[in-house]
C-alpha cells in the first residue's frame, strides 16, 4: 500500500490526494487574484505527485487562456533552503513572476524569508503559496495559503487496506484519491 501518491502498478494500492484539482483550485485561485505570471515549482524526483500538480497548473492556465512559460517552471531537489533558492531563480529573470506555487509548506516558508531579505511585501510585491497543509503554514508572516490534505483520514484508510491485505494477500488491489481543500490565507490575498 503505497501513502501520498499514485502508482501505476496494477497490483499495488495506494491512497493519495487529488494533487491535480489542489493545484488547479490554487492557480485558478492566483490567476483570479490578477496574477498572469506564475512560478511553478516541481520536484520531479517525486514522479506522480509532481507531474500531477504540474498538470493541475497547466490546466488552470490553459483555461484561463495565460500562455505556459516554460522559465516560470524550476525544477527543485530536497535541500536545505530550496524555497529560498527557487525565489531567488525566479527574481533573477528579465520578467519575475508576481506569484509563486512552491511545491510543498516548507518550500514556501523558505521563499518567504528570500522576499524578505530582499525587501519585497507579501503579497502586495509578490504572492507565496505551498501545498499539502502542515502547520508551517500557519507559523508565518504572513500565513501561508495552502492545499490541505486530508492526511489522518488517508493514513486510517491507507492502515485499513495494509491490514486487509495482510489478512488476504489474494485481494484486488484498491486505489482511492481524497479530496483536498484550498485554504485562503494572507499569503496571497490582496
């Protein structure tokens, strides 16, 4: 039973969140804010769950009729500061984004110390949103608008299918995606 994203292996379960509609509502959310240029960040080491929120993106620019920019993508590794390091990269381009979707909260909390450091106000200067809902988005200042996941639910349910699979290792395999929740916050609300 795998935890937090899709597989594509026929005889394995998994329980994960609809990362696709979260990064949809999330962009269509900056989008709606009056933002055109939007940052993306993406750990592709990750597979499904970054190509799933990277498409949830993409769609959500597509229908908003805003071009793809492929030098609004950075693709990040797990590192210290790689928030930081990513806003940096987007501020150095000849057109910085005015809003950033960093990939997860942490990544966020660490762009947010980059704006500050160099003097920017969020979210009148540049807007910061993350994803998945851990509570290093609600430590900050301002605080962080995030894509909640339902993460008790999905661990009871992912300790149910685990336990009925050990009890039957003939069973089907079960896959089921939870619904998220975008939460508003100071981060980006103008």
């Amino acid at each position: 039973v795998v935890f937090g994203r899709r597989v594509e292996q026929p005889d394995v379960s998994f329980v994960a969140p609809d990362n696709q509609s979260g990064a949809y509502a999330l962009t269509q959310h900056l989008i709606k804010q009056g933002h055109q240029r939007i940052g993306f960040t993406t750990r592709s080491i990750l597979g499904s769950v970054s190509q799933d929120r990277f498409q949830g993106y993409r769609q959500a620019l597509a229908d908003y009729e805003i071009p793809f920019r492929p030098e609004l993508v950075i693709d990040t590794i797990v590192e210290p500061l790689s928030g930081y390091k990513a806003l940096n990269a987007f501020l150095e381009l000849a057109t910085p984004p005015t809003a950033v979707f960093t990939f997860y909260d942490l990544m966020a909390v660490d762009a947010l110390e980059e704006a500050h450091d160099r003097g920017l106000r969020v979210p009148e200067d540049i807007a910061i949103a993350g994803f998945d809902g851990l509570r290093s988005s609600l430590i900050t200042k301002p605080r962080i608008t995030t894509v909640q996941q339902p993460l008790k639910q999905m661990g009871q349910r992912a300790m149910q299918l685990l336990l009925a699979r050990i009890e039957d290792p003939a069973q089907q395999p079960i896959t089921e995606t939870f619904p998220v929740e975008l939460i508003v916050r100071q981060s980006t609300r103008l």
